[in-house]
C-alpha cells in the first residue's frame, strides 16, 4: 500500500505539473489580470464567510462548521494575499533601489 501511495503522488505531480504548462501555454494572462482574478477570489471568500455567519445568526444555518470553515478560509486566504502583496512591494523597492 505504501508503495501504490508513492507512486500515485508521483503520478498525480505529474499530471498536475503537465496540466500547468498546458495552461500557461494555452494562456497570455497579463501579471495584472492574475493578480486582479485573485484578489476577486479572496473578496468572494469574504462575502461567503459574511453570507453564512449572517446565516447562521439569523438561524437559518445550525452547521457552525461550515460557518468557521468558510471564515477560516476568507482569513487564511486574505493573510497569504497580504503577503504576496508584502513580497512586491519589497520587490518594487528593491528595484528601485538598483543602480542601472
């Protein structure tokens, strides 16, 4: 089993990694327009953790789960984009700090 388990995550990491170099070559996003989509997902995050919390306060939703799922996710994912967001800007700096 642990064999079968090794292979199947190699074979998986495979067809993960040649999906993505098919999509990168079938797609011309610009840095602007991936950064734009990902902010979009992290705000629909947001509004699907305050879509459910008002849910579950108006006591149409009694799966607390699924409510702390859902702002976990908005969280974890607002904190990653302030780090990437961190990451150029420290680029940018950078940048500019170089003498050409």
């Amino acid at each position: 089993m642990d064999d079968f388990g090794i292979k199947g995550i190699g074979k998986i990491a495979q067809e993960i990694s040649a999906k993505g170099v098919e999509k990168k070559a079938e797609s011309k996003e610009s840095f602007a327009d991936v950064l734009k989509g990902s902010i979009e997902k992290v705000n629909g995050l947001q509004t699907e953790a305050d879509q459910a919390t008002q849910q579950f306060l108006l006591g149409n939703d009694s799966n607390i789960h699924q409510v702390m799922i859902a702002m976990e996710k908005a969280n974890l994912s607002f904190q990653m984009m302030m780090q990437v967001k961190n990451k150029i800007v420290n680029a940018y700096e950078e940048m500019m700090r170089m003498q050409v």
